[in-house]
C-alpha cells in the first residue's frame, strides 16, 4: 500500500483516541443514559438536551469553546494549570477531551433507548427477588441491553474515528499527537497530494463502510431472534 | 402602505453609478490579505460603482475549488505558485497575474513585551508551543520553517511546534493564549505603521525566500469589467497605500 509512515501514524493515533473515548464514554454514558431512562425529575429535559447539542452544533462551535476553555485564560485551563498539569489544547488528552463531548450523544442515546426498552417489569421482578441494585444491573439490565450497549460502542467508534472540526481546532496538527486520519487526509488535499489522500481517503470509506455494514446487519439478525 | 414615497430612493443607486455599468466581482482572497482587501473594498466599491464579493481561505484549497468549477473570477493567492500553476494548466486570463504584495512575517504574541525586538525569545526557548501555518499548505509556514532553519532552531523548537491549517488558525492559537507565540502574517497584527497588540519581532526579509503574492483573473471573469477594474485597482496607488499600512511591501 502506497501509504507513508506518517499516514500509519495518523491511523494508529486515529484508532487509540476511537478506542479511549468509546471505552470513557461507556463508562460516563451508562449511568446518564439510565437516570435519563428511569427519572421523572423535570431535569430530564435540560439533561437530555445538553446530551444531544453535539448532534447539532457544528464541530466548529465546539472546537472554538475548547479552544478557549482549555486555554490558559479558560476555566478548565485555569483548573489544570492549578493542579500542575498545564493546558491541554495541542495534546491527546486534549482530544480525549473533545472526542468525548463530540461523541457524547451517540452512545447515550442508545443506551436510553435500550434501558428504556426493557420497561420497569423486570426490575420489579429482580426487586422481589431481593436483587440489590448492582446485582440487577449486572444480573438484569446488562444482559437485557447488550445490543444497545453494541450499537452505542459501534456508533461512538465510529463517530470519533470521523470527527475532523474539533480536533482541527484544538489539536494543533503535531505527529503521533494529535494528528488524526481526517486531519492527514485534509492535510494532503492542502498539499495538492491527490493520490496520497485519495489512499487515506478510501480506506476511510471502507472501514466505515465496514462498520455500518456490521451495525445494520447484526440488527437484521437481532429483529430475527426476538 | 405608503411606499411609493420611497420610491424614488430606489433610483439613487443607478444615479451614483453614472455611465459605469455596475458589476459584480467574486474573489478568492488568502486568509492573511483579509483585513486590507475590507478597506480596499470599501473604497473601490465607492470609487467604480462595482461590487466586491470575498471569499476567505487558505491557496490551496482555492487552488482545488477553482480547479472543480468555484466561481470566482479574481485570485489572490499567497503565494507565486499556486497563480502561475493556474496559469499553465489554462484556468487564468493571459497575461493578467502580477504581484500585489510581498508579504512580511512576524513572531507576535498576545502577551506585551513577550517577544524582543531581535528575536531573542526564540533561542532562549523558554515557551510550550510556537505557532505556524501549514509550511505545506500555507506559504507564511513554510516562510517560518525557513527563518527556523537559518537560526539553527529547528531541532532545538521541533517538540514545541503546533501548526495550524492556515495563518488565519497560527494566529489564533497566539491570540487565545494557548499558544505563547508563533509565526504570523505581520498584516494580521498590525496598522498603520505599528504593532496593533502584543508583541512582535518583524522578521528580516533575508532570513527566508521572499513572500510574493500573485493576483490573476480567472477564465469565470474574462467579461467580467469588474474582474478588470478590481485587478487595475490593485495597482493603483490607493490600494498601495492600504496595502504598505497593513505591513506588506509593493
């Protein structure tokens, strides 16, 4: 493959920062993605809407509220540079950061839709059977809502993997840093490397083509089961 | 209502205009000639009638658009090349490119008395990030890349260079702070004469290969008499005199 040493830096980088944040993004979305589910609290509204604003807000907004957020003179740059960690625009924690408000809503909204799904029978069930409540989770809902847990880990991937606005933003371009696949590719346009990001660009395609494939056909698969 | 009253005001345009017919201009202005192309908008709309439509971005990605049917009809690149290029493969009015700048760099930052006069700042290497353009892309970074190497800097700032994808973004990390300083256009940060905020070392022109930007009317405006008076403006002296304030040389 005609792809150069920096192009498999950039999918490596591209592939961990994926990966991190899906994992993070499990981890956080679980538990919003249940309280949205279950509440009757008026704060499911404003909740829910913060979560899905990436879905609508350009990348660019998000981005340039990072930029300056993160910066020295920014709230959360005030925080880090106070704990010894200094500011974290032009850095991978930086995009960590990023990628995880980004991607926020494509796992959180599985997730709800697939707790919600299971309706509150089970779990009265598992409460007389005196489950407590991480039993129920583990015993219950987890099993319950594997395939949302699928969908939403196969959505957040993918979203990261394609996200280009906020990482070009606040990412600073370095190598092995912060220099993600969609930033390569533009990078080669810039450059005037047709054929070089015509490469990057359609291995870009098939994977993603690869990971809906994967996504509708399992659902195919799942409709069929039930 | 009673807007036949008005009427007559609708007529005013046509009459300030006089024997010109009035046209319009779609041009694709590099990131860093932002600034002095508003003023001399404002001014060249006032002086001819015509119309002035800009498009801000960085030269390559002009160079790609206008290759896939962008409409613009004048092109002020950022550089020599990209013009010249255009030129040869047949997408320019012949004989219409000229320089109509020769851009300066700068090392600015946001902070005052950051940068010295000398640049001293940069070998004492006491910041995290130091701010370019694209040298790929952009031809201020590349520019800077050259005055780096000729300092002998170049392995010594390597780890602490962030870049952005065109001046526009280089100027922005410095001016948010998360960058301490960078390269820049010095038409971004300064008018009239002086530094307009922060503080800058204006870079000599020997320390990297001239930056001669190259005006061409595109084959979209060949008929276009705006394409044609917009171009003859820009070598006027009026231009010139915004054009040498914003920090560019002639």
């Amino acid at each position: 493959m005609p792809l150069t040493s920096a192009d498999y830096a950039a999918i490596w980088l591209t592939l961990k920062l994926a990966s991190l944040t899906t994992v993070i993004l499990l981890i956080i979305g679980t538990p919003i993605a249940l309280w949205l589910s279950r509440t009757r609290s008026w704060l499911r509204g404003p909740v829910g809407a913060v979560v899905a604003l990436p879905l609508v807000l350009p990348p660019t907004v998000i981005g340039f509220y990072l930029l300056l957020a993160l910066g020295p003179n920014g709230w959360i740059g005030q925080i880090t540079q106070a704990l010894g960690l200094g500011t974290l625009t032009f850095s991978f924690t930086g995009l960590v950061i990023g990628s995880v408000i980004y991607s926020m809503p494509f796992v959180v909204q599985p997730l709800q839709n697939a707790f919600a799904a299971i309706g509150s029978r089970p779990l009265e069930v598992a409460a007389t059977l005196r489950a407590g409540p991480w039993d129920t989770f583990f015993s219950v809902i987890l099993p319950l809502a594997r395939p949302g847990f699928v969908t939403a880990a196969i959505l957040g991937f993918a979203h990261t993997v394609g996200e280009f606005g906020v990482v070009l933003m606040i990412g600073g371009n370095i190598p092995e840093k912060t220099r993600v696949v969609s930033v390569q590719i533009y990078d080669h346009v810039e450059a005037l490397e047709y054929a070089q990001a015509h490469w990057l660009a359609a291995a870009m395609l098939v994977f993603s083509f690869l990971v809906l494939l994967a996504l509708y056909s399992s659902r195919r698969t799942r409709a069929g089961w039930s | 209502m009673r807007l036949t009253r008005f009427a007559p005001l609708l007529l005013i345009p046509f009459l300030t205009i006089g024997a010109v017919q009035a046209a319009e201009v779609q041009v694709a202005v590099a990131a860093n000639f932002t600034a002095p192309i508003q003023a001399i908008a404002t001014d060249f709309e006032k002086d001819t009638g015509h119309k002035l439509v800009a498009a801000y971005g960085a030269t390559g990605q002009f160079y790609t658009q206008i290759k896939n049917g962008a409409p613009f009809e004048v092109f002020l690149a950022a550089d020599d090349t990209t013009p010249a290029k255009l030129e040869s493969e047949g997408d320019t009015v012949k004989g219409s490119r000229f320089t109509y700048a020769v851009g300066t760099l700068a090392l600015w930052s946001a902070k005052d008395g950051y940068v010295d006069n000398q640049g001293q700042v940069l070998k004492h290497n006491d910041f995290q990030h130091l701010s370019i353009a694209n040298p790929k892309a952009a031809p201020y970074g590349l520019a800077a890349t050259q005055v780096l190497d000729k300092l002998g800097l170049t392995t010594q700032v390597k780890s602490k260079l962030v870049e952005g994808q065109n001046i526009t973004q280089a100027y922005q990390f410095v001016s948010t702070g998360n960058a301490e300083l960078g390269f820049v256009a010095l038409s971004q940060v300064y008018k009239d004469g002086k530094v307009t905020g922060g503080s800058a070392w204006i870079v000599p022109a020997d320390l990297h290969d001239p930056i001669k930007q190259d005006a061409v009317i595109l084959t979209k405006g060949r008929d276009n008499p705006a394409a044609v008076a917009l171009v003859d403006y820009l070598k006027g002296p009026k231009a010139a005199a915004i054009i040498q304030a914003y920090g560019y040389q002639r």
